[in-house]
C-alpha cells in the first residue's frame, strides 16, 4: 500500500458518502493537504509516480494529512450547501435545511479543532 492510499483510506473513513468522490478532486485535496502540512509542521517530499513520501510516513502524520483532506471536503460541502440556501426565482424556490447547514458547520469545525491539536503536537517546540 502507498502513502496516498494509506492518507486516502483516512479520509473515506472520516466521511460518510453515497457516492464515490472522483479521483482527481480526492487528488488535489491530497496536494493541498500535503501543502498545508509542509508549511505548518515539516516539508514533505513526495514521489507524484511512487505515490510515495521518502522517508515514508508514519501513522500519525497519515492520519493528519487524510484529517486535512477530510477538512478540505467540508469546506467544499460546506460551500456547496451554502450556495443552495435561499435560491428563489420567479418559478422556482430552493431553501437548504437549516440543520444541514448547522450539522456541516459542526462536523467541519470538529475536524478544524482536531487538526489544530495535532498540529501542535507534531511541531517542534523551541523548549523540548
């Protein structure tokens, strides 16, 4: 099993979908988790052919990144039912759920706050 597929297999477990994500989408979350990463705790290196970090990573930092993935597609589904909020037109109205908006809203800033705290512990501190 590669890194990718070991940070993917974190997100899907973290999410609950009726439909598979397309590759591609599930790949960009992966290069802007990685992103976030490399600017908050270490730089990461990563094989795009290998799909693989050297060194390779540990189950902690799999978890951190597939969490940000995780992060990233909340922000996208929160967007998306924003959008639907409130839509009306002469002939057409559309109104989300304001429970489905509060129900993203938490999930979202679960996973915010979770992946704050494991930021902060994987980061090299200036007194250890």
């Amino acid at each position: 099993m590669t890194d990718y597929d070991t940070v993917v297999e974190v997100f899907e477990s973290q999410i609950r979908e009726k439909y598979l994500l397309p590759e591609d989408l599930v790949a960009r979350f992966f290069v802007s988790a990685c992103a976030r990463y490399s600017l908050e705790i270490s730089r990461l290196s990563y094989d795009k052919i290998l799909k693989n970090f050297t060194p390779r990573i540990n189950e902690s930092m799999a978890y951190t990144l597939g969490l940000i993935v995780a992060q990233q597609y909340l922000k996208r589904e929160l967007s998306r039912i924003n959008k639907l909020s409130n839509i009306v037109g002469k002939d057409v109205s559309l109104n989300a759920s304001g429970s489905s908006k509060t129900a993203t809203k938490s999930e979202y800033d679960t996973v915010y706050n979770e992946i704050a705290e494991l930021i902060h512990k994987q980061k090299v501190h200036a007194y250890n």
